[in-house]
C-alpha cells in the first residue's frame, strides 16, 4: 500500500510509519519542519514538508494522489493556544479530507481523542481548562466533518491517555470504552490493523486490554 500521513513527526505517526515501511509499505510523511525530514527518512518515510496550515487544497492534493489511504496524525501540540487547536486539529484534518477527495483516496483515519463527546451539542465538561475543551471541540468538529463525507470511508480512532510504556499487542476498542490509557506503540499498530480492514463511519475508542488488536479490529 502507499499511505500518506499528515503530521508524520509525531510519536504516534512515526511509530506508524515505522510499521508500515518495515513490512514493505510506502509511506509519504508531512511535515511542517524541514528539520523532521532525516528523522522520517530514517524511519524508511519519505518526507513531504508541507505547512498544513497555509497549504492549498492542490498542493496537499498533489501529495496524496496516487495513496491508498490518508492517515490525520498532526496536531497542535500541548503547548499551543486555542487558535491553533482550531487551525490545526479541526481545519487541517479538514483540509486533508478536502484534498483525499480532489484526488480520488476514498480511506481516510482521523486519530482523534477520547473525550471528545463530552463537548457535543456544545457542552462545555465540568473541570476542563478552556484550551482542552477548544481542543476537544475542534477534534469533534473534525469528526463530524469527515464522517459526513460519503465520498470518503473514514474510521475515528479516539485513544485514552498516551503512554511510552511497550506495546503489548493487546487492547480493549470499541465505540464506548471506560476511561483509560494506551501505550502509543499499541495506537500505532492498530492504525496498521484498521488500514487492512478499515471500518468505514466507525468512531472506536481505545485503551490497553486484553484482546489481540487484530481480533479487536475484526470485531469492531
């Protein structure tokens, strides 16, 4: 496959290109620095620089054309404000729909967050500072953005609490999970798993469990 991922420097996308160049896959990585370019080609990517958010419909549309799937991995960051939230975790992902659709990629994964639900209808969550929740709104808004488009199959992947700890092979993803966390190298395999068998319109929660990822994709 050729997979293009947006935000490829993060922890979570370079342990996916990681996987994916490791079994034989091409994977094109956006990244915002050219500075980020050695890291990805390490990692056997093939680095794009390209700002996502100055960046035309064409010119992300260029990049992706000819892939199998797109992968949204970018995000503003934890010490970014709440107009970068918006900037970068709602229009970006948008922009990259927009651009998946211009040149013809239908399989599009959102990595979103768990908790995101808790600003639907435009709640506002008891004890959450107003730049998580701009943060929580702008991934829902990203959501609903993309699942609405039916020219595209996209799958959400809202994980708990990132962690560094090894991966374990094993989860609990579902569309409603309890609240808890993940190791990032799980996170990233099973974006692997959904890319083989994507669920088109699912929303999936994920936290560390029990369950081999590929039988927890399958029953997703």
């Amino acid at each position: 496959m050729r997979i293009a991922i947006a935000g490829a420097h993060g922890q979570i996308a370079r342990r996916l290109g990681r996987l994916l160049s490791a079994r034989g896959d091409t994977v094109v990585g956006i990244v915002r620095n050219p500075a980020h370019q050695d890291d990805l080609s390490a990692d056997g990517v093939e680095p794009t620089v390209l700002d996502l958010e100055s960046a035309s419909v064409d010119d992300v549309a260029a990049v992706v054309r000819g892939a199998d799937a797109v992968v949204f991995a970018a995000g503003a960051g934890p010490g970014s404000g709440i107009p970068r939230k918006d900037t970068v975790d709602r229009a970006a992902a948008v922009l990259l729909a927009d651009a998946a659709e211009q040149a013809g990629v239908r399989t599009y994964l959102l990595v979103s967050s768990m908790g995101a639900d808790l600003v639907a209808d435009g709640a506002t969550p008891d004890g959450v500072d107003e730049v998580f929740t701009a943060y929580l709104r702008a991934k829902l808004a990203a959501e609903q953005d993309v699942l609405g488009r039916s020219r595209l199959s996209a799958t959400v992947l809202r994980p708990g609490g990132l962690t560094d700890d090894p991966g374990t092979g094993r989860v609990t993803l579902a569309r409603s999970v309890e609240r808890g966390s993940v190791p990032r190298d799980d996170v990233a395999a099973v974006l692997v798993a959904l890319l083989d068998a994507p669920t088109d319109g699912a929303v999936l929660e994920l936290v560390a469990g029990p369950t081999p990822i590929g039988e927890a994709v399958r029953s997703a």
